[in-house]
C-alpha cells in the first residue's frame, strides 16, 4: 500500500513527473496557487493537537526503508504536517514577525527552485550574482546613500562586497562581528593577522586581556551567539540596563571606557534599530560618536527595523544608522520576503576583504565568486525575491506599508490605552507594542500602594502566561508575551503581552476581536476573580 517500486526507472521518473497531472501533490500545489487563503483555511491548524500528541505522528526513528508514491505521502503531509502547523497568515496572528506573503512569492519559490541556483560561485549562479550584488546595492544606498561614483566603483567589482546575503539577521550580525573582529587583530609585521593564527595569538600580540561587544539587555540573542563563536565568550557581551528600552549612550561610553581601563578591547557597540521586543530604537547617532571615542566598530542590528528607511515619514527615526560600519538587515520580516533573507551591509567595501577566503576549485582571487565573503557556502537564489518585491512594491509602496503597520500599533495602542482593564507597558515606537491585563481597581492599587506593587506584579504576571498560553491554545488569535524591566516598575521585570503588527491585512476589528478574547478566558481565571476583588 502506497508502495512504490525500487528501480532505477521509477526513480528516473520522480525527477521527471511520475503521477501526472491528478495526482495529490499537483491538487495541493493547484489550490495554493489558485487560492492561497482558502488552502490554508481548509487545510492548516485543522486540528487542536498538544506538541506531545503531534509528536507521536513522528516518533519513527529508522529511515524508511523502501520508496512511497509522491501522492499517497502528500496525503500523510497534509494530515500530519499541514494540518497541525500553525497559520502564519492569519491577521489575527500578531505575535511575531512571521506574516503574510504577498502571493507573487508562490510562483517566484518555484521558479527559484526550479532554477536551483548556487550563489555561492558564478558558475553556478551566472546573472544571479550581479543581480544580488545589485539587491546589496540598493540597500547600502538606502543606508548609507553614497554617492553615485561610489556605486559605479564597487557594485561588481571583485575587489570588494558592498555587504553579504545570507540566511537571516542571525548570519549576518555574526558576519558583522567576524569582520568587525579580523579588523581590530589585523596583521603586522610579526603578527599574521587573526584570521591566520587565531585568537589566543591575537589577544597576546596585541595585549588585550578581554575582547567584548556592548549592547543593551535588550540585543537580540544572536549577539551572544556571535561572541561565542567568536571565541570572546558569551560573558563578554556586556549588556546595559534599558528601563527606558533604549541603550544610553552615556552608559555605554562609561561601560566601554572601563572596560578598555582594565586591559580590555570593546570591539564593537551595537545599536539595535528595533528591538525585538518592543521595537525601540537605540540613539544610533550619539552611539556612532560613542564608538568613534572608543576606536571601535558601530553595528546596527536592524534586522527588523531597518525597513522603515523606505518611509520618509520615519526613517529619521534611524537617524545616525548612516554612520555605522555595518548594518544588518532582514528582508524577510518588515520587506514581506520569505524566511532565508538576511544581508549585512558595509559601509565600507574594503570591509568584505577582511574575511575574504580563496579555494583552488572555487572562489579563485580574482573571481566574482560571492561566497569568497560570506560565512555560508551553498545558497539559494533568495536574492531574487528581494529584487522582484523592491521592484513590485518600489519605495513607495514599502512606505505605504511601513507607515500603515506603525499607524495601526498607535491605533491598538489607544484601544488598549481606553480599555480600563488593559495596562499599555510600552507604546509602539515602530509597530510593536506590549502590553498586559490589570484589572482597574489593581491598577489604582499599584499606584496608592506602591508597597503592593511587587506582590500584585507577581499575580498578574501569571495571569499574563495562563491568558496567552490559552488564547494560543483556542487557535483563533495569537499574541506572543515576554518579560521586560520597564520605566513604570523599575524595581521588578514584569510579563506581558507582545504585538506585532506585521500583516497588512490585519483590521481593527480583528485587533477588538482579540482583547474581548483575552477578557473573556482571564474571567474564567481563579487569578483574575480574584484580583478584581482586590480593593
Ligand atoms: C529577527 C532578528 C534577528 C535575527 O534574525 P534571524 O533572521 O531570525 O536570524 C536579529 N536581530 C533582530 C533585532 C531581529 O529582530
């Protein structure tokens, strides 16, 4: 049953077209293309199944061991896979940045795939490596708006890169710091460099006792990641105290100078240009000067912020992120791209060098070869997504739906604000806000008797979970939460809701939908019975 035969021929025929065009899996890829939203209505979150339950349809451990028609295993895709994974899609999903495609991605996905290029050498790319040395380009020149010659000397040339694609912000903020790393233990006459002779050697040569990134508590977790595979250690990610959400340049320059005090080399601030849990933005401007006075490198991390450059309305919001040496940019969060599209820039292209490697077979000195600068080897065609979307959409249009999500967080933020048994922790900067439920007599509490905040605090905190985990559990709407010090409760992290108001199409009823949800499950709560009778 559902068997199919072991022989060379069938298999010939899977690379070809085995069941035509009935079968299963071209039904499934019809739908898709013919009506996304109703393929995943149909089809998607069919089930209300635990982890632990869904677990149990992949508990096979050995390979399976004779082949199985591609109809009759897209039929156990759909029942296992599809039906219990979660709908991204929906616009009452606003917990994380993963949205909405704009649908032109479907059919582009397979010509992608179709074409199967690999970016990391032309001879398996051809036009896609100037095409994605084109998309670099477009973005240096959204960040750093060099002049035209500038980009006429450096688009393509072979000396340099104006940045590197990669798979996510994870990738290219650990490439930032690799570069940022090979320039502060660069070589000398009886030193290799630290590329070369590694890092024990580099801190000896150049007497450093520590070598540590600057950031605040609120730099996204593949910062420690980067420092660790770095070999700086995850203990040398210094990360500042945010009440306000944002990094105070003063801390940093006073953190930094005490740092280098003690034998240490800061080698780079990060400014995080939307943070990933409240969206705020570091005061990248007085940050540059801080690196500048620190002689070290300026990342900004604007994986998820740095869309906001195609608005004219807020990309002074960024102001200064033009003085940083590297930025790190995903286009597959606020540029609707799908997942696998993160790029690093450098202002500097000479900067790409300091990590440039050469093989015999591949990536020869002199080569246009993209992977002679990147930390990845073999990658997709995911460039062209970014080249099609910025063509599709233009500035313009990016602006539009820049500018719409940041309106609506303001309008949620109201509701939430007018509402008297929601609390607004922090007010959307970008389009993310947090927020948690405080019934209003424990809001007056916390304020007359602040001696009951921390006890109080702790209560609704549980509340928070208990609400977001059985609003995730009904399936309809999904918020995430996360746990923040913030201005208003200095003393104490709190837990609260997280919004991010990724999908164009998500309305303001939708937005309504999902408070009157989160009422209606904490009034089934012993916690919040109870507090609402606190007096
Ligand atoms: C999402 C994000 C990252 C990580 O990007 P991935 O694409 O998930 O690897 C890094 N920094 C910030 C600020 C982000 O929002």
């Amino acid at each position: 049953m559902g068997e199919a035969e072991v022989s060379l021929e069938y298999l010939y025929k899977v690379f070809t077209m085995p069941e035509g065009k009935d079968s299963k899996l071209a039904q499934i890829e019809q739908h898709l293309s013919n009506n996304l939203a109703d393929f995943l209505s149909q089809h998607v979150v069919t089930k209300v199944n635990s982890l632990t339950q869904i677990e149990k349809s992949f508990a096979e451990y050995s390979v399976p061991e004779s082949p199985e028609f591609v109809s009759k295993h897209a039929e156990d895709l759909l029942d296992k896979l599809v039906a219990n994974s979660v709908n991204t899609y929906s616009p009452s999903f606003i917990g994380h940045m993963t949205s909405a495609l704009p649908y032109f991605h479907l059919p582009l996905a397979k010509l992608m795939v179709g074409l199967n290029q690999n970016l990391v050498k032309i001879e398996t790319s051809k036009a896609f490596t100037p095409l994605e040395r084109q998309v670099l380009g477009m973005m240096h020149e959204l960040v750093f708006k060099q002049p035209s010659d500038f980009y006429q000397n450096y688009l393509h040339s072979a000396n340099y890169a104006l940045g590197a694609f990669c798979s996510g912000g994870t990738i290219a903020n650990i490439t930032a710091l690799w570069v940022a790393r090979n320039k502060a233990l660069p070589a000398t006459t009886q030193f290799k460099g630290v590329a070369q002779e590694g890092m024990a050697a580099g801190m000896m040569h150049y007497g450093y006792k520590k070598m540590g990134i600057i950031s605040s508590k609120r730099g996204h977790y593949s910062l420690s990641k980067a420092v660790d595979l770095l070999g700086l250690g995850r203990q040398q990610m210094i990360t500042i105290d945010c009440p306000t959400q944002r990094l105070s340049a003063e801390k940093a320059l006073a953190m930094g100078k005490q740092y280098q005090q003690d034998g240490n080399k800061v080698l780079s601030i990060v400014g995080v240009a939307g943070t990933t849990e409240t969206g705020h933005i570091d005061p990248l401007d007085e940050l540059a000067d801080v690196a500048k006075e620190l002689g070290c490198h300026f990342h900004v991390d604007a994986a998820w912020g740095g869309a906001t450059l195609f608005s004219n309305e807020y990309s002074r919001l960024l102001k200064g992120i033009e003085k940083a040496d590297s930025v790190t940019i995903d286009a597959h969060k606020q540029m609707y791209v799908p997942m696998g599209a993160g790029m690093v820039l450098f202002k500097d292209p000479n900067d790409s060098n300091a990590v440039r490697h050469h093989a015999q077979y591949i990536l020869r000195a002199g080569s246009k070869d993209l992977g002679a600068t990147t930390l990845e080897g073999s990658r997709n065609g995911m460039a062209m997504m970014v080249y099609s979307s910025l063509h599709i959409f233009g500035r313009q249009g990016y602006e539009l739906l820049i500018n719409q999500s940041i309106e609506k967080a303001k309008i949620f933020a109201r509701m939430i604000q007018s509402h008297p048994d929601f609390e607004l922790i922090t007010s959307p900067i970008l389009s993310i806000l947090t927020y948690r439920l405080n019934p209003e007599n424990v809001q007056i509490k916390i304020k007359t008797q602040s001696d009951m905040g921390h006890e109080l605090n702790m209560e609704l905190d549980k509340l928070t979970v208990s609400v977001q985990k059985q609003q995730r559990e009904a399936g309809k709407s999904f918020v995430s939460r996360t746990r923040l010090q913030t201005e208003k409760y200095p003393d104490q992290a709190i837990t609260v809701f997280r919004v991010v108001l990724a999908n164009p199409l998500t309305t303001e009823s939708d937005l309504q939908n999902i408070l009157d949800e989160q009422i209606a499950i904490a009034s089934n709560i012993d916690i919040w019975k109870k507090l609402c009778l606190a007096s």
